[in-house]
C-alpha cells in the first residue's frame, strides 16, 4: 500500500508537470458523431448513472447539469439520467440504462462502479466514461478520470485556515457521512492543511448519514452544523450531497462559514457560500471528453487530474488578500512538487485506503 501511496503521489506530480486543460472551441457535432454514435442513429446520447440526488445542487448535479448543456449545445437528445443509485441496485441500474439506446455512459463516482467490470463487457459497443475519485481497477472497456483528493483537500485545509484566521477563531467542523474511505483522506488532508496555518485549529469530524453512503440526510447535517456551533465551531465544511445546501443556509442564517464540496460555480451561487472544494463531475467531463477527441484518454485508460487552482481544490468567496494569498501559496507548494508536502499527502492517502 506504501507503494501505491508513492504511484499516487508520483501520478499526481506527473500530471501537474502537464499544462492543465484548457477551455477550447466547441467539438464539432459530427466529429462527436463520428467518435461517439454507437448505434448509427446519426446522433449522440448520454446516460448518467448518479450516486445520488440529481438535484442536488452540488456534485451530483454538476455531472447531470453538464450532460443536459453538453447535449442540447449539440442538438443531441436529453441525456437519460438515472440517480440515487445504491452500490447494492448499481449493476441493475446501470444494466437499464446501458439498454436505453445510449451512446455514452457516464458514471459518477466509485462507490457504483463494481459491476462496470460485467456491464462493459454485456455492452462493449458504449463508450464507458467513469469520474472515479479515487481511482478504480482499470478494465480494457472503461475511461476513467480521477484525481487526488489528499492534494486537493490541503488546498482546502489552507483556505479554511485562512477564513478562521481572519475570524480570529480556531474551531472548524467536517460534516460528513459514515466515515468511508475516501472521506477519511479528505478529512485528514483538510484539517493537514488547516494546521498548516496554525497548529492550534482543530476540526471535528461528525457523519450525518443513517446509512453507508448517505450523504443526503439534511435533517441529520442541520443538527450537526447546530450543536457544533454551540460546541464552539465557527466554520463547517458540508461534505455532503443532498444535504449540501440546507447546511448551507443555515450557515447563512446562523453567521457560521460555510465551504461546500463539489461544485466549481459555488460562488455565484444564491447561497452566501465562504467557499468551496471543487472537484466538479461535470467539469471533469467536458476536459474529459476533449481528451478522449483528442485520443490522451482511451478505453482501458486512467487520466488523472492535477490539482490546479481553476480546475479543483480550495476557493474563497470573497476572500481578504491575505487569505487569498495563503490559498495561492497553497497551490505553488504543490505545484513546487515540494518532497515533504507529497510525502505526507501520501501518508494520509495510504492511512485512508488501508496503507
């Protein structure tokens, strides 16, 4: 597990040494058609298989809201969307949707993606595009994008440092699910780079779910966001999906800072946000789609992404000069390929996946 720990690190930095993808001009329809049209309709049409909400308004969504712009910008039919998907229905969900006439078949996150090993093969003529996180076993009929979510919740850390910094307050709260995996990894890299600012914050993890994989409980996150600010805390970080934007306003209601997971437009939201995580699904596609155009990522292939200021990671809302400061020399450190940040970001990613 060291050893992958060390790969990650070393894919990361590999992939930050390459020019972050840059918005181009449209793809032309037919060149979509011609790479994409798989059943000779003369069109293109997308399937999404969602973990969660479709409406959600956070990461969920920003995958659906992505295939519904991307399609109608073409004249393509509506995407097919099928979400609140449970690991326990995914083969069954997924294997209906593969049925629906669907050219691409997008697939949200990791924790569906078990029977992808089975489905590309039952429907080898889709093209199977996975945003799995974390990474997930490569299959010769699978693309996949992930990206580093240690690296990425340190530039969080740092922004969440600089807010409390600015509030002249020390306490902070993760509002999570159950404690999976790949939310250990980003809480230990978010309260890493907290610490990062001053030893002395603290974060709490709290899990909202009544289940694994709940996210969505909004019941369960307002009342976590209440008692933790009676505990003290003065900012929270809403990992969540559906119950993202309840915790939000009550953060807005109650003056607590707030930072959301996912979405990148989180600022110009209604919202008053203090900031955001981005690893946006739907902005992770459009750069995807143009890489699989352009033949970078295949079938059989993983692309990671690099941690990047404008394409994931921390951002402030609003921020003072001085937080922006300290969350853009979070971003130099990493770019830097600084051996003793990688170095820990890799402990934490091997202490989270079992390292």
């Amino acid at each position: 597990a060291a050893a992958e720990d060390d790969a990650a690190a070393e894919d990361d930095a590999a992939a930050e040494d390459d020019a972050a993808v840059e918005e181009d001009e449209p793809i032309e329809v037919n060149v979509l058609v011609e790479a994409f049209d798989s059943n000779g309709d003369g069109t293109v049409t997308i399937g999404v298989a969602a973990a969660g909400p479709r409406d959600d308004n956070g990461y969920y969504q920003s995958l659906v809201n992505f295939a519904e712009e991307f399609s109608a910008a073409n004249d393509f039919a509506p995407p097919i969307v099928s979400d609140n998907i449970g690991p326990a229905e995914a083969a069954q969900a997924i294997s209906d949707l593969a049925q629906q006439g669907v050219d691409i078949l997008m697939v949200g996150a990791s924790e569906i993606a078990e029977p992808l090993a089975d489905l590309t093969e039952q429907f080898p003529d889709i093209f199977w595009y996975c945003n799995c996180g974390a990474g997930f076993a490569e299959l010769p009929g699978l693309a996949q994008a992930t990206d580093w979510g240690a690296a990425i919740h340190y530039t969080a850390g740092v922004a969440m440092g600089a807010v409390l910094q600015d509030q002249g307050s020390t306490s902070a709260v993760f509002l999570g699910c159950c404690d999976i995996n790949f939310e250990q990894e980003a809480y230990s890299a978010t309260a890493f780079g907290l610490q990062s600012v001053d030893p002395s914050f603290t974060m709490e993890y709290v899990g909202t779910g009544d289940f694994q994989f709940d996210f969505d409980n909004a019941a369960n996150a307002t009342a976590a966001l209440t008692n933790a600010q009676a505990n003290g805390a003065t900012l929270a970080y809403a990992y969540l999906g559906g119950a993202l934007d309840p915790v939000g306003q009550l953060g807005a209601d109650e003056g607590i800072a707030v930072f959301a997971a996912g979405p990148a437009d989180v600022c110009d939201r209604d919202i008053p946000w203090t900031g955001g995580v981005v690893f946006d699904g739907g902005l992770y596609a459009s750069q995807a789609l143009r890489l699989i155009i352009d033949g970078e990522l295949t079938e059989g292939s993983t692309y990671q992404f690099p941690t990047q200021a404008g394409l994931n990671g921390g951002v402030l809302c609003g921020a003072s000069a001085d937080a922006q400061a300290l969350l853009d020399s979070a971003f130099g450190l990493l770019a830097s390929f600084d051996e003793a940040l990688y170095g820990e970001l890799g402990a934490i990613s091997g202490a989270a996946y079992g390292g």
